[in-house]
C-alpha cells in the first residue's frame, strides 16, 4: 500500500497530572515527557508500523524539535522529502495535560504547521499512491488543495477533521471517508454530540455534504458508521486506558491501510477499532502506535463481538 499523509508534525510535551487544574490553579506535574506527535506525523508513523508505503508532506522549524520530528520520521520508514524545514516558523508544539482516569486536555502552538503551502503539496509525486489521509492541523487552503489533487489522481480520500474547527463544506464534501470524534462533529454541524443517538444524527447531517462515508468516533462508547445504505453501530475492544492522545489517529492509519489495500469496509473498521484500543493502552503518541503484528496478536487474543 502507498499512503500519502498531508499535515502537522508537533513535538508534544504531556504533563501527567493529579487531575485538571483548574481556573486560576498552580499545581506541579508529576511527570512531563516530549514525545513526537502532531496528528499528521502520528498517523504516517501509524501507517508505516502496518506495513504501508508512507510519504509525509509537511513543515517543521530549523530546531531541535524540528530534527527529533524528521528523526522520529525517518526511524518509523516515513519518506519525508516532502516534509520542508521552515526557516522562520518553529515547530508545533502540543501541551497535553494528562489526568488519571480523564480523558486528555490539549493546547497546540501550530508553529510551521500553518506554513504548509499548495505548492508543499505540488512538490511531491502522487503517482503509484493509493490514499490520502489528512487532518485540519494545517491551512485549510491546503487541506482542500490536497484533496482535490487527490481525487483527480483517483486516490482515496480520508478526511480526519481535527482539531474541532469550521471547516467550508467544499472541503468535507472532497472525503470518501470522514472521521470525525463527538467534538469535531459538533464542530462541523452544529449539534450537541452526547449519545448514540445524537452522534447518529450529526452522522447523517455530515453524510448528506458529499463524503461517502461517515465514521463518527466517540471514544469508548463505540463507533457510528453512516453511509447510503443507513447508519450502524460498532462497540469498541475494551481495554484500560493509559493515555488516549493518539489513539484516534491509530485508528485513522490502521483504516486507510486496509482500505488502501483493498480491504472489506467491516474487516477494515474492526481491524482499526484493534488499533484504537491498543494505543490507548500506552502513555504518548507515536510511541504507543501500535505494529500489524501487535494488533495481529491482539485480535486472536480478544476476538469482536458486536
């Protein structure tokens, strides 16, 4: 499989904390750990770990960071001639606060994320490529450049909208595949997220804006597929969470994957919902994205049902 992956490369520092601080509130860390991220070098990492052929088009800064992140890339098999060192933006940075038993709070400084241009876009090869995946963590004059380039090369186009932001309705409508979370959906629709049922109808009223099909995230509570043929339900493989940072994104690779590859839909989503759950399972973002025979083993160890 050859993936292309357009977007942000971070250098996340995650503060593991006693609980959220909250308005006005000091507290000290008990412990603060740089680990590479930024959703889009998280989900090319993610798709080299399962076998994929994997180019990464993005920026990050003439740092320290910038040179960890191209490292980090490289180490995974990501190629990264389309990745450019910015010399005038630094590289993103994601605070991740951390809170045993919650869910993870992040602050991001996009830093030469927002420098990626049409032209990073232009410069690099799609021919041979099977997919795009790409997030809204970079222009989205960028984001829309990329996946209308992408569909007239006939590529598959899997949109992961985050972070929760608007975003036009020319853009959902260029996905094949659109994976939101209950935040980025109440983001793009406008309606509350806090069930299966209202995660159902935001599902739909995002379907009806052009993607083929909507996978709609709500973390352990499952997954809501939409398509033309209806919605469904998918639980997800229970596990005891460590840190969800990066588990979305695993998710996103592991699906492309498999689809790149001409996968069945439903053997490709559970493969993902495997890879999901086995990164929630360690602490950071790419450290915890998990290798096809992790989830390989994974699966005969804890066989789906629906």
């Amino acid at each position: 499989m050859n993936i292309i992956v357009a977007g942000s490369i971070m250098m996340d520092q995650i503060f593991r904390l006693d609980h959220l601080p909250k308005p006005g509130e000091s507290m000290l860390a008990r412990e603060v750990i740089n680990c590479p991220g930024g959703k889009g070098a998280n989900q090319a990492v993610g798709a080299a770990r399962l076998g994929a052929k994997v180019k990464m088009i993005g920026r990050v800064g003439n740092d320290g960071f910038g040179q960890t992140m191209r490292d980090s890339l490289v180490t995974a098999g990501v190629n990264i001639e389309g990745v450019k060192v910015d010399s005038e933006s630094p590289t993103g940075v994601a605070l991740i606060m951390l809170a045993e038993g919650i869910d993870n709070s992040i602050v991001v400084n996009a830093g030469a994320n927002m420098q990626v241009s049409p032209k990073d876009i232009d410069a690099v090869d799609f021919t041979g490529a099977e997919a795009l995946l790409i997030q809204l963590e970079i222009p989205l004059e960028t984001v829309e450049h990329a996946m209308r380039r992408a569909r007239q090369s006939g590529l598959l186009v899997v949109l992961d909208p985050g972070p929760a932001r608007e975003c036009p309705d020319s853009i959902i409508a260029l996905a094949d595949i659109l994976t939101p979370n209950e935040t980025e959906a109440e983001a793009l629709t406008g309606l509350q997220v806090t069930d299966r049922s209202s995660a159902e109808q935001a599902a739909k009223k995002l379907l009806q804006l052009g993607p083929k099909r909507v996978i709609l995230k709500m973390g352990a509570r499952g997954v809501i597929v939409c398509d033309e043929s209806g919605c469904l339900f998918w639980p997800v493989v229970k596990v005891d969470a460590v840190d969800t940072t990066a588990a979305g994104d695993a998710f996103c690779a592991a699906l492309t994957v498999k689809l790149a590859g001409k996968g069945l839909f439903e053997e490709a989503l559970i493969y993902s919902v495997y890879a999901g759950a086995l990164a929630a399972t360690k602490l950071g973002a790419q450290p915890s994205l998990p290798t096809a025979a992790e989830i390989e083993k994974f699966m005969k160890e804890r066989p789906y049902t629906r």
